[in-house]
C-alpha cells in the first residue's frame, strides 16, 4: 500500500492544483473567497487518511456568487460562440496535461481504480472536443410561413445560469458533461460537488481557472459553491437559475424536480438506475462474463449505469451462473492505485452499511447468496470500505431487487419462455437508465430496441450496461428522471428556443387567413 502511494506522490499533486490542508469553498473564478460554514474534512476510503478539509459555504456566499455569476452571463452570452468553443478547446488540452495527475486525485479521492480515473478525465477531453465542434453548430431551422412574403425561423438563446449538483461517484466528468456544453452555448456555470469529494472539485475550478485566465474570461462564468443539501435547496429554489442539472438518488432527484417545477424552473434529472442484462440460449459466453462482471463491480457497483441483474433464459442459466461463479474468484480487490487490482472500496462506511443491510434484506426475502459477500479486513484494508462483490439468487419481485443498492451485489434472475418475459421482467422496476442483451439472433436484438422492447433510455446489443459514450445522449426514463446529457442534441436543454416571423411586405395578413379590417 504505502510503495503505491508513494508513487502517486498524491501531496504533490495537491501542492501542483494549490490545494491546503484546509481550504475555502467558493469560487467565482480565479480566486477562492474566505467561506466560514461547517468544515467538510474528504476522507480516502482507500486508505481512511484526511486528504485535505473545506470550510463549506453559507447562504451569503452562495448569493455572492450567483450575484457574480449574473454579472457575468451578461458579457460572456455576447462572445461569439465559436470563440467560446476555442476557450473549451484550450480546455481540453489543460486537461490533457493534467491527466495523470487529476485521474489519480479522482481515483484516490473516491475509490474508483485508477484506469477508471483516468478514463473519467479521459471523458472530460472528449466532451470538450464535442463542444467545440457544437460552437460552430447550434442550428435552428427555417420553416415556410402560410402567409405570402413572410419568413419563419427558429432560432436558440443561450437560458442563463445553470446550476450542476453532481454526485460522488463521477466527480468531475458529470461536471464538465454539462459545462463543456453549457459554456459554448453562452451559459455560465455554479456548480455544487458532492460534498465527500470537494477536492477533485478544487482541481478542476483551478485546472479551468488557467485557461479563463489566459483568454480573459469574465468572473463568473465558472462557479463552484461546495457544501451539503442547503445549498443545493438554495439552487432549487433560486429563480435566477433558469435550469438545474441535478445527479444523484432517485429520492434527491424527486426533491430538486419538486423545487424547480414549483416556480416552472427547467431541471435536468440523472438520477439512480437498475440496470439488466438479458442472457438468451443464443448468447456468446465469451461476451455475457466480461461484460456482466466488469458492469456489475466495476467501481465497486457504483456507477448509476453498474449491472444489477442478470436476465437468463432457463436453457443457459446453470452454465451462465457456473461461470459467473468461477470468474468471481479470479476478481482481486484492494488499492485501486494498484492496476493489478480489479475492484476498489465503496465510498464511505455509510455506503458499507447499505450494502451489509441490502445482503442480509435479501436472505430474509428468500434470496440464495451463491458468492458471498462481507467486508474485506487486515492488511491494506484499513478504511473499512472494502467489501467482496456478491452474486444473489433472487426474484424480480422482491422489495431489494426493486430498489437500487449502490454496491457490487448482482442479482441473478431465470426466465423461460420467450424474449418477451425476460423484458416484462427486466421493465418491471420503477427505473430506466441502461439495460442490455446479450444474443445472436437478430430478431430478438430488433425486439428488445423496438418499442415493444426495452424502456430504457440505454439500450445495447451485445456490450454491458456500462461505459456510454459521449457522442450519445445519456439519461434514463421513469425514476431515473427523464434527463439527457453529453452528445446528440442534448445541447438544446441549455438553450432557450425562439420562434421569429419576418413580415417582408406592405401588409399585414393574418395567420389562418382571418380578416380584421377597421
């Protein structure tokens, strides 16, 4: 433990990002103003060691900074967007440079593997290369009028302030998801981090504040407020801030959608996911065991896109779960610094407790455990966070099944019959992120992404419920809250749409050729 700690060199990577001992909580940009709120101590479930503290922000800092954020709306909403999308495009290369250093702080600070901390900044670099292809493509487009010589067009604003209250478990790519877009299209930004990972939020408001810095962005334009669930209320609640782009529980989520629908607020929902693979007798094995392990405890099953259930048919469902079985023992699981280790610890002991609680809710409900779980003690396992990834024997129906555990157990469910039961099952729980099949007909892969199939907003044929790219909108329906972020045309949420009508003429005639003569 300690020769791979040391090889991260993680305090000079806080001294490289001007990160202290004890830090304030809210930017407008180049500087971190003096905070007095309640200190918020960012403990590493990789080891149980104090990384660095934060004295989190008050309601009067938050007003400061929105003040500062609406000053600065004016004057960035006037730069032409493509040169926006340059500022983005410098961004992105800071981001490069940092890299190492920041995937490491990502992954030290939250407990995900290292390649999966380096993968997240990775993201941070492609949403920016995205963006700035997008600054030079905000299109509206130019309808034909019903009445002679007028035009018709539509065109996109940018909305204003956009509020970010991101979760723990993608601590700076979730982020940078929506301001990379959110920037180009002539927004500004206040964001709120999770308060167990503030400081991977500090290197990013520093990482950007460079390159703001360097074009003269105004003040304001990149904002982060950190503290606990009142400034999130404050964010909500604040007419000022025309959309809320909200991660998190299901339950956060329905409390931030009630705020900001309560004064007709626009909020952009990720909220939690159950996500299945279904396993048809036609499926390649090679394929179901890579990709159902590695969706079901990568990042130690807390990813809102983790694999909760695995679908099989009856034909196939005793090979499936022998392999499943075999491959579980091969998984090692400790410091995520450590490359050689596949699984790292859960965030904090209050998430260890949640799984402890859903194991054992589960064996009450009638559920086998076929690979059991625990916590992981001794030698390099000191946090306390370390828990065994475990596979469950269970039914749909059951009240833990229902619910989302953020936690590697893996439920294993049979199916007979035909395609359509095993969708009926996988459809038969109140969220809808991500889901997958695994098989080899083409009917039945054409079935499951009909409308008929799967009521995800994720759905794959023959990859995981894990690892979406950024070229596609990502979000999820029903309890996952209807959001969409990243790539396609999820740009537009940022924006506000105009509709113009150009009269060209001498008169005036009325739409649906209605007179009103004086």
């Amino acid at each position: 433990m300690a020769e791979v700690m040391n090889d991260l060199g993680i305090q000079e990577i806080l001294a490289q990002f001007g990160i202290d001992e004890v830090n304030n909580g809210a930017s407008m940009g180049s500087k971190w103003f003096k905070t007095r709120g309640e200190r918020i101590d960012s403990i590493s479930p990789v080891d149980g060691k104090l990384i660095a503290s934060v004295n989190s922000a008050t309601e009067a800092d938050y007003e400061a900074v929105i003040l500062k954020a609406q000053e600065a709306y004016k004057v960035w909403r006037t730069i032409p967007a493509p040169k926006r999308g340059d500022i983005v495009r410098q961004l992105a290369d800071r981001l490069r440079f940092y890299k190492d250093s920041l995937g490491k702080l990502v992954s030290y600070e939250m407990g995900k593997s290292l390649q999966e901390g380096l993968g997240e900044v990775q993201e941070m670099i492609d949403i920016c290369d995205f963006a700035v292809g997008l600054s030079r493509q905000l299109y509206g487009l130019t309808m034909h009028s019903e009445r002679p010589g007028h035009r018709m067009y539509e065109q996109y604003h940018p909305i204003g302030i956009v509020g970010i209250i991101s979760a723990f478990n993608f601590p700076v790519a979730v982020w940078n998801w929506n301001t990379a877009l959110a920037w180009v299209c002539g927004d500004v930004c206040v964001w709120k981090p999770s308060e167990k990972t503030p400081i991977t939020a500090i290197a990013c408001q520093q990482i950007t504040k460079e390159v703001f810095e360097a074009n003269g962005v105004p003040e304001g334009v990149s904002c982060v407020i950190i503290g606990g669930a009142e400034i999130g209320k404050l964010m909500a609640e604040d007419t000022r801030v025309p959309l809320v782009s909200a991660t998190g529980s299901t339950r956060m989520g329905k409390s931030v959608g009630a705020a900001v629908g309560a004064r007709l607020g626009k909020s952009l929902l990720e909220l939690g996911g159950n996500n299945a693979i279904i396993i048809t007798p036609t499926a390649d094995l090679k394929m179901v065991v890579p990709g159902a392990v590695f969706g079901a405890v990568g990042t130690a099953g807390q990813r809102c896109t983790s694999t909760r259930r695995l679908i099989v048919h009856e034909e196939v469902y005793d090979k499936v779960k022998e392999a499943l079985v075999s491959a579980y023992k091969q998984i090692r699981i400790g410091n995520p610094l450590d490359e050689n280790n596949h699984v790292g610890p859960l965030i904090d002991t209050q998430a260890v407790d949640l799984y402890l609680a859903a194991l054992k809710q589960a064996e009450a409900e009638g559920a086998k455990i076929i690979v059991e779980g625990g916590v992981l003690t001794g030698e390099g396992y000191e946090s306390g966070c370390f828990v065994k990834p475990a596979i469950v024997e269970a039914n749909n129906s059951f009240a833990v099944v229902q619910h989302e555990t953020f936690a590697p157990i893996l439920y294993l469910l049979k199916y007979s019959g035909s395609l359509e039961n095993a969708i009926k099952i996988q459809n038969g729980v109140p969220q809808g992120l991500s889901s997958a099949i695994m098989t080899n007909s083409l009917k039945e892969s054409e079935l499951f992404l009909s409308y008929a199939g799967s009521d995800c907003g994720i759905a794959n044929v023959n990859i995981g419920t894990s690892g979406a790219e950024i070229g596609g909108a990502f979000g999820g329906e029903k309890e996952t809250g209807g959001g969409r972020e990243s790539g396609s045309d999820a740009w537009k949420v940022y924006m506000r749409r105009q509709t113009n009508t150009i009269n060209y003429t001498d008169s005036l005639p009325l739409a649906q050729g209605i007179k009103f003569e004086l």
